[in-house]
C-alpha cells in the first residue's frame, strides 16, 4: 500500500456525502433550466415571487445598509448580542411570564439551534426522537456528534396527530435512555405543512408533562416557518406553560424565514425554565458550545435584525413586507389545495408554512418520472416534498399534473410487482 492510498482521515468522515441531496436536486434543476429546458424547481426551502426570483423584504435590505460598517466588523459576544437576543426572545415570548423564565444564544442559523439542542440535550450514543417526517439534516446533525435520531408515526389513520404513537416513542426512550429530547417541528411542519390545532397541542403538552415527572425531559419546538403560518401560527405558546411544569422547553427561532435572509445565517436557541439556577447552567452550556464550535455568529446581521425587531417604524414596516409575503404563499396554498383535491391526491392537512408533501406509494419513482416530465420534487418514503414556497401559482396546475403522472406510475408499479 502507498501512502498515496492511505487516508488521513477518520475512518467515521471517510465515506461522508459532500452534499445534501436538496441542494443536489436544486443543482440539478439549475443545470437543466440552463441549458434551455422548462423546469419547474419544487425542491427548495426559500420562498420565490412569480417571476422565479428569491423574495427580499425591502425592510431588511434597509436595515443591513444602515448598520455601521465599523461596528458590524467587531467580534459579537460568543453567546450572541444581548439586544439581539432580548429581541429574539420578545419576539417569541412577549410581554408573557415566560419571558422571565428564558434565555438564549445566537445560532448559526436554525441548523445551529438544533445542533445546540442535540449537543447539550442527548447523551453520545443516545438517540433524540421526532415525528417520521421530517427535515432531512436532524439525524445529520445527530449522527455528527455521535448521538442519532429515532422516530414515531406523525399521523393516525385519519390524518390527525397519532399522540399514542408519540407516547410510545416516549416511553420507550425513557425505558431505554433514561431520558428525553423530543423535536416538534410545528407549527408549518417541514416537510408536511401540518400545524397543530389547540386540543392536538394541549394534549401533547400533558403526555410531555408527564414523561417529565419520570426523568429528564426536554422538547425543542422548531418555530422555523411559524410566520408563514394560518390561524394555527401562535397556538404553541399555550402549551409551553404545561411542558415546563416538569421540562426544559427550548425554541428553535431563524431570521432565515422570518425575514427572507437564508444566506445571513442568524438564528436563536431560546431555553425556559422555571428555575434560576437551571438558566445559569443553560446559558453556561450553550455559551460554551458557541465557543467550541462557530465561536462568534454574523455580528452585522444580529445588528440588523435587532433593529428590524426593536426599532418601531422598521419593525412595523418589516411586518408589512412579510404579510405581503404571506399572501403571496396563502394563494399558492389555495390554488395547490384547489387543485390537488381535483386530482385526486393525497395530503395532509396543509394550511401554510413552505412545504407540503403528497403521499404515494413510492416516493423516488414518483420524483422520477416528474423530473423527466421537467419537474423536481424530493423524494420521501411513502411520499414525495413540494416547496410551494419556490413554485409560481401559474405553475400549480403543472406541478399537481406532473404529481399526478408519477403517483400514477409509482401506484402502476407497485400493483405490477405484486
């Protein structure tokens, strides 16, 4: 053997995928469309006006330009920009008594809130546990650090939220691990569009309640699209109060979404609990996985924000850009649910966020045969992703015929091999 053959690398990074397979999609796609083909790109999380371009909020880019190139050049504090992070928590909490009870770091985006939940939160070798759908970078992260992501059904028969199988999925971590972190990714689930109704929360919020009496329990509500969402959008904040009787509630919040800037890369972890010293540890814990890992966030973006969340006349004009924004998706949702119940497809119930999916009985051979017909979804199992958030309304009726086709030929498949 030669040296040239022998790796210096981990025998663990030696056989990694360098790219996601969204973004690898997304590249496909691109590559296609120029090279003069009509692709419609249902695959990405970033939310495009009707002539393809990304959405920016004219607030936003204001509120970038007008940070001092001086002060934006300084290292932030490792755990983030207290005003930044007294905003973000506003934001979320309020004026409510839960604002007293939390704290928060500054994340790299909300890839960095739900890394910092794994680190501090699941025991290396141990396993966190999410609803069967969903986003794909969770056990990513997870396997990262040496701990790993198990899952319990998210829906019952009828659609609904199956809370038995979440309180299977419970009991059987705290058998097992002696111990809990359980991720929601509501409201506006990624990848299904789902949100909870109140009775769905409360009752999640009881079982959690319960689970903490029996050990250590902590639930990371992943609020990435709660802006982009319907009636359903705030009903979360009414169940945290039951969770933290017992838990750790930790919110996963990113300026990615709510303010159309994916590429700034800010985001927040916001822990509550009820107890002074248990917040002192937490900030200490998170502080220090700052430290070790990204070390300092995007300071000139944590001063934008800041001002976008404080600063009465941009906050209130940063509003209006996003409900602009949200019109916009609520169309598209209409027009999709409109033409998705025509056709016949089969989805959950879906009344905001950036994404929904359509079941079928083979996801990749449904996404296949719509890229050949020029149209890109992601491929799941037993179902396939549709970034509303990225398709034109003019291209619902394309979209939905194009579902149709490859649920067709993954249903003819399926009865041809039985």
């Amino acid at each position: 053997m030669t040296q040239a053959s022998v790796s210096a690398l981990t025998s663990a990074s030696q056989d990694r995928e360098g790219n996601d397979p969204i973004f690898r999609l997304n590249s496909e796609a691109k590559a296609r469309a120029a090279a003069g083909e009509s692709i419609l790109d249902a695959t990405m999380g970033a939310l495009m006006d009707d002539e393809g371009q990304i959405a920016v909020m004219p607030s936003v880019a204001e509120a970038i330009a007008r940070v001092p190139t001086g002060k934006a050049a300084g290292y932030s504090p490792i755990s983030g920009s207290p005003p930044f992070l007294d905003a973000v928590r506003r934001d979320l909490l309020g004026n409510s008594d839960l604002f007293p009870k939390s704290v928060a770091v500054t994340t790299p985006g909300g890839s960095g809130a739900i890394y910092q939940a794994i680190k501090n939160f699941v025991e290396p070798g141990h396993q966190a546990l999410t609803t069967d759908y969903y986003w794909g970078p969770y056990p990513v992260i997870a396997q990262h650090l040496e701990r790993d992501v198990s899952t319990f059904g998210m829906f019952s028969p009828d659609l609904s939220f199956d809370l038995e199988a979440m309180k299977r999925g419970i009991r059987q971590h705290i058998d097992t691990q002696g111990r809990l972190l359980l991720i929601l990714n509501f409201p506006c689930h990624n990848p299904t569009g789902y949100s909870l109704d109140l009775g769905e929360w409360m009752s999640i919020a009881e079982v959690v309640r319960a689970a903490g009496e029996e050990a250590p329990v902590a639930v990371l509500l992943d609020l990435a699209y709660h802006r982009f969402g319907g009636e359903s959008t705030d009903l979360w904040i009414d169940a945290v109060p039951t969770m933290l009787e017992t838990t750790t509630v930790l919110l996963a919040w990113t300026a990615s979404k709510s303010f159309c800037q994916y590429g700034a890369r800010i985001g927040s972890l916001v822990a509550l609990h009820p107890d002074q010293e248990e917040r002192n540890k937490l900030a200490n814990a998170l502080g220090f996985t700052c430290r070790a890992t990204w070390s300092n966030s995007n300071h000139l973006g944590q001063l934008a924000v800041t001002d976008l969340l404080v600063d009465p006349e941009l906050s209130k004009r940063a509003d209006t850009d996003r409900a602009g924004l949200v019109e916009l998706l609520r169309t598209r949702v209409e027009a999709f649910n409109s033409a998705a119940s025509a056709a016949g497809l089969h989805v959950p119930r879906y009344d905001g966020g950036f994404f929904v999916v359509v079941f079928t009985p083979d996801g990749e051979k449904t996404a296949a045969v719509m890229r050949d017909m020029g149209v890109y979804v992601i491929p799941l199992k037993g179902a396939v992703r549709v970034a509303l958030c990225a398709t034109p309304e003019a291209e619902i009726p394309r979209l939905v015929e194009a579902l149709r086709a490859g649920i067709d030929q993954a249903e003819a498949g399926q009865g041809s091999s039985a």
